[in-house]
C-alpha cells in the first residue's frame, strides 16, 4: 500500500509539469504548513524529502537546472582575503577594554568575518550548519578586528551533550533547535592579551540567546563544542566555566560501519540558563522568560 504523502507529492509534481524542483519544494511547504520557528519555509528539508523519494524510485523530479550549493563547493569557494593592520597586540584585557561585540550575520561585515575564519583558522571557513550566528569582536578605540566566533545547529545526536542534559530521545528531537554548537572560535594570531579568549566566551554567552531569539524568533538553552585533545587543552573554555562533557566515539552523524573514521573530540558545553534541563526536555521549546 502507498503512503498517501508520497500519492500528494507525484500529483503534485503533475500539476505543475514546468515547475523547478526549486519551485516543487515551496509548493510542497505551502501545502503541508511547513513553517521554521521564524516563519521562513522549510524548503530544504521538503527538497531533501523529495530527493530521497526520487533516487528511491517512488517519484519522478524534473531534471536539476542548476546545481546544488553544498558545503564542499562552498569550502572551494574561498573568502576574498582582506587586509587588514597585522601589527602586534600586546596588552592587557583591561587596557585594551572597552570592546564591541558585533553580530555580522547579514551585514557587509559578514564578508571580513568569513575571511579572517579562512585565513587564519586552522579549520579555514565552511558554511556554518543550519541556523547559524557570525560575531566579530574588535577594539572600540581603535575598531580593529581581535576574534571572531559563529555559532551554529547542533548535532542531532551526541552521547556526552545528551547524558549531560537527561533528556528523551522524543523530547531532544522536539527541542534540538534549543542547542547552540560553537564550530569556530578565532583569536587573531597577531593578538596575544592574557585572558582575552576566556572573556570572549563569557561575554558572548551572555547575549546568545536573545540574539537567536531575535533572528530565529526562539531562544536557546546550551551551547556545545568540540576540542580536539591533540591540539589544544580548551584551557580558555574551562576558564569561562564551560564543563567537560565526555569524548565523541570519532564517527561521522552518516556513519555506517561503527567504527572510528575520524579523531576523537572532547565534548564541551555550558548551560545558558539555571533551568535548562527542565526547558529540554519539556514537550515544546520553551520560550520566554527563562531564568537566566
């Protein structure tokens, strides 16, 4: 017996014969409602739904008519480099106080974040997954750039974050949106002031889930990261009272074969409110008024 939705979408794929599958997708949303938390249509989870039910021979999309942009293409799509003054920094936090915290996101400042993250990250810059903030830090006297930090969806599943936080699978597939992952965390090279990395993060926790709320109309809860042992101690996450949570099993979120494919990371987070358990694992996303 076929599944009704699968019945929708072919005779929906008929009635617009010339339709992209661009177009398919956000037909497709607008029919069964499906809305993000900010209003903005869910088409890539619809063009990822369809594509499944195409490459399983269940339906029929019309040919692509431009290729998809995928993180890979992204990652070959380089950052134009930015100059910028590359004088040493060598001062105490509090002299070199006040500081600005900018959010880039959508803003012409996007494009120095993205090339300060490929020039100097030894990670370089790839698209950030999902709904995702871009910081830039700089001195207010002098407006130069010191870090830069995105944030970005969570894992679906990670051991450590998951035992730490005590919730249901049900209720952590209701409520991941409440989980900030912290992919790239850049103090420029250049920039060498004692303890400034620390005071980044413990700023910057402080403002993120308005900030989210503000652009994605939901706060969240906790925030996570990874370290990688061999290369770094997460020295300046343990001083802004981050909390060890565990080491990732080395799997990719796809993998087949369980076993290792890729290092080992240690897995750090910290709570963004007292009650953040209670918020997770209640059956919707909790939204205002959180004790913070």
């Amino acid at each position: 017996m076929e599944v009704p939705e699968v019945t929708f979408i072919r005779e929906l794929i008929a009635q617009h014969p010339t339709a992209s599958r661009f177009r398919l997708s956000a037909l497709l949303c607008q029919a069964w409602g499906w809305r993000q938390p900010n209003g903005v249509a869910c088409d890539m989870l619809a063009r990822g739904l369809m594509l499944a039910l195409d490459r399983a021979g269940h339906i029929t999309l019309p040919p692509p008519r431009r290729a998809a942009l995928t993180n890979n293409i992204i990652r070959r799509r380089a950052p134009e480099p930015w100059l910028s003054d590359t004088s040493a920094v060598e001062i105490k936090l509090s002299e070199l106080q006040p500081l600005e915290f900018v959010l880039v996101r959508r803003t012409p400042q996007e494009a120095l974040f993205d090339s300060l993250i490929h020039q100097y990250h030894y990670l370089g810059y790839t698209r950030p997954v999902g709904e995702h903030l871009k910081y830039l830090v700089s001195a207010s006297r002098t407006g130069r750039p010191l870090a830069a930090l995105a944030f970005s969806s969570a894992p679906r599943h990670l051991g450590p974050r998951d035992r730490f936080i005590g919730w249901t699978a049900e209720a952590r597939r209701r409520n991941i949106r409440g989980v900030a992952y912290n992919p790239r965390f850049l103090i420029l090279p250049w920039v060498r002031v004692p303890h400034l990395a620390s005071h980044v993060l413990s700023r910057i926790t402080r403002r993120l889930s308005s900030d989210w709320q503000r652009l994605y109309n939901h706060p969240v809860h906790f925030v996570e990261t990874f370290v990688d042992p061999t290369t770094f101690r997460g020295t300046c996450y343990r001083a802004a009272n981050w909390v060890p949570l565990g080491q990732t099993q080395g799997r990719g979120k796809d993998d087949q074969t369980h076993k290792p494919n890729r290092s080992i990371k240690e897995v750090w987070g910290y709570p963004l409110c007292q009650n953040f358990r209670e918020l997770l694992g209640s059956p919707e996303l909790w939204r205002p008024g959180a004790r913070v």
